[in-house]
C-alpha cells in the first residue's frame, strides 16, 4: 500500500511476535536486515527499550554522497506490537521521516508485519526535491521484510 506520503508493506512471518520484536530492537541486527543496501553498521546505541531512546548509524548513499550517519530517535516502543523512529543525519533534527514497525501474533508461531516508510512530516521543499521521495523503494522494503523473516 502506498500513498504519496508513505509506503507500508506486509509480510506474514512464521516466528513468534516475541522474537520478531527482539530482533527488530537491537539496531546491531539491522544492517543485516537492511533491503536498501544503505545501512553499514551501528556506531552507538545498545537495544532499544523506551521512546527517547536514539542509536547512531553508519550509513552510505549517493544521495548524500557516500557515507554519514544517522542518528535514530526512537518515537514508539510498545513491546511486541509497534517500534518506530525518526531518523536525520547526525548531529541535526530529524527532518520528518519516520520508520514505523507494527507486529501482530496470528498464532504461537506466526506474525504479521507491517512495515511503514512514512514522509509525511517533511515539510522542506529543497529536502523533498534533493531526495526524491521515497527514495527506498518498495522491492527494498520487501527485501528488508524477506530479510526479518530468514533472520528468525
């Protein structure tokens, strides 16, 4: 599903919620589970337990011309059921984006995901244009969703 906001993508995965979830609130896991080949690595932040919380990444892409960081502020954490964040180049605010994780228990061993790349709080036209949103894209979200479920 997508609008011209945000791009959500499902997957049913055959783990329990509670692994899933584990695996999704340790930033160490997610360059593994990255579909759009832009994660390289945690530089800070163990699991994540609370909103507040924030871990750093590396990251690389041309649209920021080769390598940075992100710094990732967590904006939901209800466990087993919704993990979110906001990311924004190191060291600045977050501009507007937010990665939004939601988890449903359809049995002992089996859960829903949905996975949402959401613009929606950009408000910087220069920023909208320069990146081209969405700049990942849907095959890259799957992948990413392909990825959670071979690492459970």
């Amino acid at each position: 599903m997508s609008d011209h906001t945000k791009v959500t993508v499902q997957k049913v995965i055959s783990a329990p919620v509670e692994q899933v979830f584990a695996v999704l609130r340790d930033p160490a896991n997610h360059v593994g589970l990255d579909g759009s080949g832009f994660v390289r690595g945690v530089d800070s932040g163990g699991p994540i337990q609370q909103v507040g919380d924030v871990f750093t990444m590396n990251m690389y892409g041309e649209h920021l011309d080769g390598d940075y960081q992100t710094d990732n502020y967590v904006t939901a954490y209800d466990e087993n059921a919704r993990l979110a964040w906001k990311t924004a180049v190191a060291g600045t605010q977050p501009p507007g984006w937010e990665w939004i994780w939601e988890f449903e228990s359809a049995g002992p061993d089996t859960t829903t995901v949905r996975h949402t790349y959401d613009w929606s709080g950009v408000t910087d036209t220069a920023l909208l244009e320069q990146l081209n949103f969405p700049f990942v894209t849907v095959p890259q979200l799957e992948d990413t969703l392909s990825r959670l479920a071979a690492a459970v």
